[in-house]
C-alpha cells in the first residue's frame, strides 16, 4: 500500500501547475524573470534575478540525497527566502 497522503497529493498538483505556467518554454508562455511584487521581493532580498538563481542553484546543489531546494515567502518577515529539505523526508523539518 503506498503511502501517498493527501497532502502530498496537493503538493504535486501545486508543483504541476508551477512546472506548466512557470517552467515552460518562452514559446509556451514559461520563462524569463519574474514581476510585480515577486521581482520586488527578489531585488531586496538577492540583489537580482540573477543572484537569487546563483544562491538557489548552490543550496539545492548542497542537499544530500533525494531532497528539494525552493524560492518562498516567509510571512514573518515579509520576504522571500531559500529553503531546503532533504531526502524527501515528509516529517523532516524544512530549515525555513
């Protein structure tokens, strides 16, 4: 019996969604940097664009094993931010 939760679930359907609407290529309506009020939270926090994907790239490199490196908003101080979770671990603790 696998053991695939609802949760879990959502998440993939979420993450689909990003891959379609974000990932694509330019011809399919993907790509390119981000505006609006995620440009803005980018410029603050990285510097740039290109600097956010620089230190995204190094931290998801740096997860051992099956694990995820994302771009997310942290509530508590109103910026984005880089988390990782390693090895696919649903109850392990994400550091963000």
């Amino acid at each position: 019996m696998p053991c695939f939760t609802l949760p879990a679930h959502t998440l993939l359907c979420v993450w689909e969604h990003v891959c379609r609407e974000n990932l694509a290529p330019p011809s399919k309506g993907g790509g390119g940097e981000p505006d609006g009020e995620l440009a803005k939270l980018i410029e603050a926090k990285f510097g740039s664009f290109d600097k956010m994907k620089t230190s995204l790239s190094a931290s998801a490199v740096g997860v051992q094993g099956s694990g995820w490196g994302w771009l997310g908003y942290d509530k508590a101080t109103d910026s984005v931010a880089i988390a990782t979770c390693a090895n696919q671990v649903r109850d392990e603790k994400c550091d963000l």
